[in-house]
C-alpha cells in the first residue's frame, strides 16, 4: 500500500466556533477583509458575528468584499485583490458558500503575486503563472457540500470566454478552517440538497476514479455513509442540529478526499454546463449528469461501484450503483434533467467541445476514458434526463 498524504490546514470543527474567529484570526495581522456573498450571511447574522469576534479580539481594520456570485467570476476576484493590496491587507476570511470559499483562497493568492486570476487557473497545458507567496486565508463554511475549506482548489468562471476552470496548487490552501455546522442550519431544503450531493459527488468520483491513495478512499467511503444516512434527514428536517453536524463533517471528508484523488467527467462534464448557464448552481448540474455518467463509468471500475452500491444500501453489484444513485437523487428532489435546468439542445455540442478543450486531464482517470462521441451522447441522456 502506497500512498502520500500532505494538508497544511489547522481544522476547528465544533458549533458555535464561529465564535473562535477572532482569536484565531488575531495570530495573522490586525487588518482583515471578509469575502463573502450579497445576502445569505447578512441575513442570518454570521457575517455580524464574525465582525463582532475579530473586532474583540483586536482587529484595528474589518473590510468586507460582499460581491462574491454563486458562480464566482475571476473579475470579482481580481477586484478584491486591488483591494487587498491598496489596504494592505494582513489576511482574508472567506464566510460563506463554496464560492466565498473558493474565491478568499484565489484572493490570498492573487493579491499575494503578479497578474491576475485567470493566469493561475489549469487550462490543460497548465497555468499561465506559477504563484510564490500568499496571503492567510481562514475558511468559515456556511453549508456543506464543497470542502473548500480543506483543499487547494479554486473553481472560477470567466464569463466573457464561458469558461470554468480550477486554480489548484499547494499555495491556495487555507491556513485554518473553522467549522460551525450550526451556521448551516439556515439553509433551505433546495440549498441543503444541492450542496449535499456535491459532497456525495465528490465521494463517489474520487472512490471510484483510476488514481489509488487508500487512506482518500477511506474518507470518500465514510462520507458516503454520513451523506446516505443524514442528507434526507436535513433536507426533511432542516432544523436538525445533528443532520447538519454529519453533514458538515462528511463534507470536510470528501473535500479532502478530492484533494487527494480528484475528480472526474461528471465534475468535468458539469463544469461547462455552469459556465454557459451561471444560473445553475453546481450541484443542480452535478446530480443532472450524475445519473448518465454512471452508467456509464461503472463497467470500468466494477469493484468499487459495487462497493458505492452497499454503501448505499443497495445489493454489492456494479450496476446497482446506479439505481442506488438514482433513487438517493429522486429522495433529496434533485433527479433532475439538463433540459430542466434551462439548458439548450442546440448548445450540446458547444458543452461537449468545452469538456474536450478544457478537462480533457480528467479523461485518463475516469473510470472508463471517454471519446468526444462519449460525451456527447451522454449530455444527451442527461438532456433527456435518463
């Protein structure tokens, strides 16, 4: 058994931590800047919250970057980091959703070197530039699904060239995650269900794709457990403190299971699909390909999709992962069409070209290698939702 295993970030996991943020944040600098979304953290006061422990705690300047999107673009990152460093920024606090998340970590980074955020993200051939330095970054999840706060990923969108790509690299970790499930309690059903199959998609394509770290498959096969039993608890019971604690911790596992193994054509498949359509939030376009995708990739790794189906509760076959993922989507309200999500037919093969040019790196390990063809006809399953 060989593998390696490298996560530079301090985790604080624990309601009401939220709290702790301060004093933490107080080891880092006295000027601060939040990054967060327009509404969601204002409305249910964690963005107050987090003002009130940093100001305790010593905090000479609290700035706030509140125009974070749900498909964060690399122009609002860009902008925050002129920020940064007109302000001299000390560090960053990412509040909120994956996109707060994912953009305080490209902040910290872009703000911290040369040029600007898309000449960091991985195109295939590689990043434009190579970062050296960055910035503190502390991660304050709001709901569970991404992992961001554990993992050196950035997912960024550019909407003039519709492109949606992932900085990733050893500097764009967080330097602490703080991890207050109770704040994810004001999420609703729809945004408890849609970012709770993100983590169950990365679960399942980092235990199923052809890279091998034993101890990512671990976390990826726990989180499958927690994500089964505990998703429909908090989708039906939103109130639920102990759904949304197993909800939070399988999140964190199968981010860091991601960071460690990736992903593969579903994300690769779905990410175009947002870039085109920024309307559609990401796990929406996840659970609408993840059925097709499946059935796809199962032949190519049969043990562990069977292994995916006991998880699930379903008999040890192969293909009954895919009923079981079916069935578990159809549970949460989530099995759902690209057709349904405002897609076009026509722009199939836009959607297929922008996977080949641009997450072709995936292919190799994906469960089963794909062709162009491939990938088309399954947008079109999804299409049709079957």
């Amino acid at each position: 058994m060989n593998f390696e295993f490298y996560l530079p970030v301090e985790v604080l996991f624990g309601v009401g931590y939220l709290d702790w943020l301060g004093e933490v944040g107080r080891r880092f600098g006295y000027r601060v800047l939040i990054v967060t979304g327009r509404k969601s953290t204002k409305e249910n006061g964690a963005l107050e919250r987090a003002i009130s422990s940093l100001k305790r705690n010593g905090a000479e300047e609290v700035f706030v970057f509140d125009e974070i999107e749900p498909n964060p673009t690399d122009k609002s990152v860009n902008r925050a980091s002129e920020l940064v460093v007109r302000e001299r920024i000390d560090y960053i606090v990412g509040l909120g959703g994956g996109s707060s998340l994912d953009s305080a970590k490209a902040i910290g980074l872009v703000s911290s070197n040369e040029g600007y955020a898309w000449d960091y993200v991985n195109y295939p051939e590689g990043p434009r530039l190579i970062p050296f330095l960055n910035r503190p970054v502390i991660c304050i999840p709001t709901t569970a699904g991404t992992g961001s706060e554990v993992n050196r990923y950035s997912v960024l969108s550019n909407p003039i060239r519709k492109e949606k790509l992932v900085i990733s690299h050893s500097l764009n970790y967080p330097r602490v995650a703080i991890i207050d499930p109770q704040l994810t309690l004001s999420m609703d059903r729809r945004l408890t269900a849609i970012t709770g199959v993100d983590a169950l998609m990365h679960a399942l394509e980092s235990l199923t794709n052809r890279l091998s770290n034993a101890f990512a498959e671990e976390l990826a096969i726990r989180a499958i457990q927690l994500i089964r039993e505990w998703l429909p608890v908090a989708v039906e019971e939103p109130n639920s403190l102990q759904a949304r604690i197993y909800m939070s911790y399988a999140s964190m596992l199968a981010g860091i299971a991601i960071d460690k193994k990736r992903v593969a054509l579903i994300h690769g498949m779905e990410h175009p699909v947002s870039a085109h359509y920024p309307q559609v939030a990401h796990g929406e376009g996840l659970a609408a390909l993840a059925v097709a995708v499946s059935d796809y990739n199962y032949r190519g790794n049969p043990q562990k999709y069977a292994l995916f189906a006991e998880l699930m509760g379903y008999e040890p076959k192969p293909h009954m992962a895919v009923k079981a993922l079916e069935d578990f989507l159809e549970k949460v309200g989530l099995r759902i069409s690209l057709r349904e999500l405002g897609v076009e037919r026509d722009n199939l093969e836009k959607l297929t070209e922008d996977v080949y040019m641009l997450s072709r790196s995936l292919f190799s390990i994906n469960p089963v290698e794909p062709t162009t063809e491939d990938i088309y006809k399954l947008y079109e399953r999804a299409y049709e939702g079957y």
